[in-house]
C-alpha cells in the first residue's frame, strides 16, 4: 500500500485483510465499514483487489455508510450492484445535519 497521505489504522486493516483474503478481525472494522452481510464484504473486495477503489477512497469512506454505498456502487467489479451499507454514524450525521438546518 503506497499512499502520499495518512490512512487510518482501521481502514489499513481492513484494506490488509482484503489482500490477504480473509474477513477483518475484530468488531471495529466491521461496524464501521457498515460490513453486516458477505455481499457487503464482496462489494468492497472485488473493486478494492481490483484497483476500482483506492485505500484513500475507503478511509474517506470510513464510518459513512452513504459514501460507501456510493464507492461500492461506482465500482464494475462490484457483484452487488444497488447494495445499501450503514453505519452506526449515519443516523448521528443525520442528526447533525438537520440540527444545523434549523
């Protein structure tokens, strides 16, 4: 992984599992990165093995399950086309959101 700026140590263990091919260890990655089915996991997998979405794009995405669906969506080697990601974050984004709206 060659990056010109910093990555998030969730982010790098997540991106390190998906080379490795194997599932992230821990709850953290897995809440965060909105990984709640294989299909989620897969949507990331493929465009991430196949260069589609950057290290860079994932740690933006981080804890956002809009930007995700987003990355995941935009990507050809995505096998789960219209797949949805949450994250626990989103509603408080939500939250935050309409609070400065008022």
């Amino acid at each position: 992984m060659t990056t010109s700026r910093s990555i998030r140590p969730l982010t790098k263990r997540l991106y390190e599992a998906i080379l490795a091919d194997i599932w992230p260890d821990g709850a953290a990655a897995i809440v965060d990165f909105g990984l709640e089915s294989q299909e989620h996991y897969e949507a990331l997998y493929y465009p991430l093995r196949a260069r589609e979405i950057t290290v860079e794009q994932l740690d933006d995405a981080l804890g956002s399950g809009p930007k995700l669906t987003a990355i995941a969506g935009a990507a050809k080697s995505n096998p789960h086309k219209g797949i949805v990601f949450r994250t626990p974050y989103d509603e408080l984004l939500e939250q935050e959101e309409e609070g400065e709206d008022a």
